[in-house]
C-alpha cells in the first residue's frame, strides 16, 4: 500500500482546466478515471537506498520505479527538476528484446588460449530476451501519458523546460495534452531529429527518417543557450552591431565593412544526427539514442550545477551528458536492466550517485513484460481468448461455471496496481455489462487494495449485475516464485602482486532462469532447423562461468546499502571490465579485493542479481 498521496498540483490553477480541452477533442475512454486518479494524487511508496557509488555530494539519483512513483517522492522531498527530457514508449507497436551474449567460459582452456586474441563478434553465442512490449491501446497510451505529464510538471521548477522524444506513430495526439498541460504559449520548439543511416524499408511509401521532439517551458521564462555546430562550409559576412535600436555594419578606419568568416551556426529546428551508435560507445540497449541529442538538449536549456532528470531512462544515456557537461542528473526507469546499464556507464564515466529502488508493489523479474508474463503463468489454467476485451489477462474454464474472465493489474500502469472504488465503478458499470450473458464470475486480482472491507461493501452497494466479482491477493501467487541464482566459490590469499590482499574464485555458477531462456531458444532453433541449415544449440559447461556478466564485493557492510569495494565486469568476449576500464585480460573466474570481502554479488547474463554472504574461512588471516 502506498503511504499516502500527493498532489499533482499543491492548488488549482484559477482557469485551467483539467482534462478540459482534451476531452472536447478525443472523448476518450477512460477519461473520467483519469480525472479521478488525478484528484487522488501520486502514490508515495517507500523508497530504499541499494548503493551509493562515491561520496555523492551533489545528490545525484539513479531511481528504480515508476515515473508517477517517483515524482511522489521528489515532491514530498522538495527536489525540483530544471530540465527534464524524456524518451518515453511510442505506442508503435514493436517489442524491444536485449541480445544476450553468453561469456567465455574461463576453466576452458582452449579459451584461455585465445585470451589476447581479437575474438570475432560472429562466433559469440546469443539469444534474445524481450525487455518491455511498446504495444499499447491508444487511449490507454494516453490516460497512461498523461498521468505520467502531470506528475512530471509537479516536480518542475518555474523555468524549466521538458523535450517529449516521440515519433509519428503517436506524436501529434502527445501534443495535444502537451498544449493541455503546459499551455499553448509554453510550446517551444517542435524539433526534428532527422537520421539517413537507416536501412530503406522498400515499397511506394517514403522511408520514415526522423522523430519528433516536442519542446516546452513549465512557466513564461526558461534557460535558452545558443548551442553551435559546424557548418558545411565557411562563409563570410559583414560584423553588424545594434546602434540605438539600430543594426548596422561595423566599418574600419576607412569606412569599410568588416567581412567575418564564419565556420559555426547556432543549431535550428532540424537536427541531422546519425542514429547509429558505434560500437565503441554501444550499451548493448535497444533504444539507445546518440549523446549528441542530449548534449545539445542540455546545452541549450539548463547551466551547469543545474538538475537534469529522464524519467524513462533507458541506457542512461541523458545521466551520462549530463555528468560530462556539470550538471546533476537523476536518471529513473521501471527495468532493472536500465539500471544496472546507467549505474555500470555512469561509475565508468567516475560520476557519484546513489541508486535507489521504490517498493511500489510487484518487482518480480528484470522488467514489467518479464513480471506480466511470469504472473499469467502462475494463475492455474489461465489462457488467453479472444472473445473478451483487452482489459482482461483471460479466462479460465470451469466445469460449472463456464468461462471465468481473469483481471490482472498492468504493472506499466502505476494506478492499475492499486484496486480502489474507480477500478471496481469500472469492472461493474463498463467491464462486465460488455461480457457474454452466460458469464457467471469473474476473478479480479490486486497488489495493493484501498482497505478490502471497503471495496467489498462498495461492492455490495453497486454491484447490479448477476456476475459474481471474486478478489484475489496476487501477492498470495507469487510467494516463493523466484528461484534465485546458485554460486560456488572459495576464497585465497591473492597473489597478484598489483592487487595483494585477498581473491575469490568461483567454482561454479547455476541460473534456472537464465537456464529456462536458453532451452527455450534451443527448443525453437531445432524446430525451425534444416538440413541446409543445421542448427547448433547453447550449451553451458558443468561450471556454469559463462553466465557470469558481473561480480562485485563489499568489504564495508555484511547488510543493508552495498559497498562496492572492487567490481568485475565481462564483456560480451571475455574480457574484464575493471574499476579501472576496459582491459585486454582474460577474466579468469576471480575477483580480488584489497580488503576482507564480507559479501559477493553476482549479476548473471540477462541482468538477475544474488547477493551471499561470504563464510569466514580465512578468519586467521583478517
């Protein structure tokens, strides 16, 4: 349950209408929740902090949560934002997946042997996980945008500026509740990102090269810095200064005209920007956008010290600008791979922050597709149909029931996990009316419920259906779910000489959700194989290591906020990345520490994370 709720605006705007102009325009479905999930507020969760990376003087954040969440505890903690830019989904219609690469496995020794070889990207073995489905019903999209726009402005300073980074798949309604909430005379810019480095699509429709980034200001004045680039070619032109009101050309001593050359131009509406991203500078990120965007974003509407925040942030890469141009950032997204990605870009780059996760309800795996999915699952005979709307996960088929719609909450939704009066008004008066006649119950899950006893009494005085509405706690369904990872390691005095102190070997590793996706990818490579193109399974070794992405270990703490006191990263070739960069060496299936190590994490190749414990074997040598 949340701990209570904010308000999106402290009070009235005296003329503004909430909704107003919007309705008039699209009459959407589901308008009138939005109203009331907006008189309601934010929902304010309990936030914990996971590490912090440096001293981290300035407050710079890195949120695991929700944007709506996340606003709540900025607003109660008084922290306002002087730029936001935000990437949020397009509502195109595409599935995202993140190319997981399985490691070298370092007790081989024929990789060993190939450890200061330029290994080829092609012989690397890899499957493909869906990382969050962009799949979305338009007017959900923009209940869900707005929601998201509004908590955003109440966290924005009077002079800020927001960049809404969509494409024309959903651009131009966006704009309309941009015009809503910021008001008309706020819009700024609408700025083309314009890219030719994309691969032709083919047919009689013109190839769709660029995306749309709405600008707008919270108030009537906002940072605005010119932001040059180098033109195509030099030109030359007269000097001019304004004289009394004036402009005019500035003469030499001979009445002259003073000719400047010019090899710089102030950036217009129309940025030319490739959108490839060179191998080099890859987080390996689906929806990774070039640093040159954000940099040009940064510099043109905040200074430096002044706070930067993307509220779906992705590869972080809008926290890595702004830490390289001095500003503070805070960077938020509900995948645990976003944060892991900008928390490992950021600590490469030597930025300071904290990383901090909100407990706002169901985190079962690495992102919300990942979560919905696993719940569906676990729901005994629960399959989809297509007889049903959109708004129920399924049915189930019972003997002597028949058919039982299934609701499940959207965990991309932050007011679908909660089950108050607005959701159940809507499963009575809308939801079941619309179902077949002969439907006798349906099963409404919750995470979070505005008091049951209240909810069943409103049941009770609203409910003028013959369907019975039976809730269920879906916390009750995932206890127990999740299979942590297994680890075997032992520890040595370290010999290296560079290191010294002490070494911790992993003698083995074993993932049963890593292990799932890989026979899942081997069954559907060997159904689809030929004998004109043979297909060769994954196989992991008996050891495991090849799972391994990341170590790291705490020699600060045994509980609580983690210290990282030395960290291993493996690249996708095996090779280690350090606490001092990307290295040429081989990773060897150790990690060392100065220090005694109290605890181990290990972070296995599709982004799961376990912590244990280290046992004191060595206690003689402390």
């Amino acid at each position: 349950m949340p701990i209570k709720y904010i308000p999106f605006i402290p009070e009235p705007i005296e003329g503004q209408a909430v909704l107003g102009n919007f309705n008039r325009i699209l009459k959407y479905r589901g308008a009138d929740d939005v109203s009331m999930t907006l008189q309601r507020g934010m929902p304010l969760y309990e936030l914990e902090k996971q590490e912090t990376v440096g001293k981290n003087a300035d407050g710079n954040m890195v949120i695991r949560g929700e944007c709506v969440s996340s606003c709540a505890y900025l607003k109660e903690q008084g922290i306002q934002m002087d730029l936001v830019y935000i990437d949020p989904p397009f509502a195109s219609g595409a599935d995202y997946a993140k190319k997981i690469y399985i490691r070298r496995n370092p007790k081989a020794v024929e990789a060993i042997s190939q450890a200061e070889q330029e290994l080829d990207i092609e012989e690397l073995r890899a499957f493909e996980e869906k990382m969050y489905g962009d799949v979305w019903d338009k007017e959900k999209y923009l209940n869900w945008m707005y929601e998201n726009l509004m908590a955003i402005k109440s966290v924005m300073s009077e002079t800020a500026s927001i960049y809404v980074h969509l494409d024309w798949h959903i651009g131009h309604y966006v704009k309309i509740l941009l015009d809503e909430i910021f008001g008309e005379d706020h819009f700024r810019n609408e700025i083309i990102w314009y890219y030719d480095d994309k691969f032709a699509t083919g047919g009689n429709s013109l190839d769709k090269n660029h995306d749309l980034i709405y600008l707008y200001s919270k108030g009537d004045g906002c940072v605005e810095n010119p932001y040059l680039i180098p033109k195509d070619e030099v030109s030359k032109r007269a000097l001019r200064q304004k004289v009394n009101g004036k402009t005019v050309d500035v003469r030499d001593e001979d009445g002259n005209k003073i000719m400047v050359e010019y090899s710089e131009k102030r950036i217009d509406d129309v940025w030319w920007i490739p959108r490839t991203i060179s191998k080099n500078h890859s987080e390996n990120y689906a929806t990774q956008k070039p640093e040159e965007i954000l940099k040009r974003v940064i510099s043109h509407s905040s200074d430096p010290g002044m706070l930067v925040a993307d509220f779906f942030g992705g590869s972080g890469t809008a926290a890595a600008a702004a830490h390289k141009l001095g500003r503070r950032f805070l960077h938020c997204d509900v995948s645990l791979n976003s944060i892991q990605t900008t928390r490992d870009r950021l600590k490469a780059a030597g930025a300071e922050f904290s990383v901090l996760e909100i407990k706002d309800g169901v985190q079962l795996y690495r992102n919300p597709v990942q979560t919905m999915e696993k719940i569906k699952s676990l729901i005994p005979g629960l399959k989809k149909t297509t007889s049903l709307s959109s708004f129920w996960a399924g049915a189930i088929s019972d003997s002597k029931l028949g058919t039982v719609p299934v609701y499940v909450p959207n965990l991309l939704d932050s007011f679908s996990k909660l089950l108050d009066e607005v959701t159940v008004n809507r499963i009575l008066h809308q939801e079941i009316p619309d179902l077949p006649f002969s439907v006798k119950k349906v099963i409404v899950y919750y995470i979070d419920i505005a008091g049951r006893k209240e909810i069943e009494a409103f049941i009770r005085e609203n409910d003028s259906t013959a369907v019975e509405l039976e809730l269920r706690d879906l916390k009750e369904v995932l206890d127990d779910v999740v299979m942590g990872d297994y680890a075997e390691f032992h520890m040595e005095e370290a010999r290296d000489s560079l290191y010294g102190g002490y070494a911790l070997l992993i003698d083995k590793f074993l993932s049963d959700q890593v292990m799932r996706e890989i026979r899942e990818f081997n069954r559907k490579g060997q159904i689809s194989s030929t004998k004109k193109k043979s297909f060769q399974p994954i196989v992991i070794s008996e050891e495991g290591l090849e799972l391994i992405e990341y170590m790291s270990v705490d020699c600060t703490a045994s509980e609580g906020e983690w210290y990282s006191d030395s960290e291993v990263k493996i690249d996708k070739l095996g090779y280690v990345i350090g606490s001092d960069g990307k290295t040429k060496k081989f990773w060897d299936g150790t990690i060392r520490s100065e220090k005694y190590p109290l605890r181990l994490k290990i972070r296995n190749i599709c982004g799961d994370e376990t912590v244990w414990p280290v046992d004191d074997p060595l206690a003689n040598m402390k």
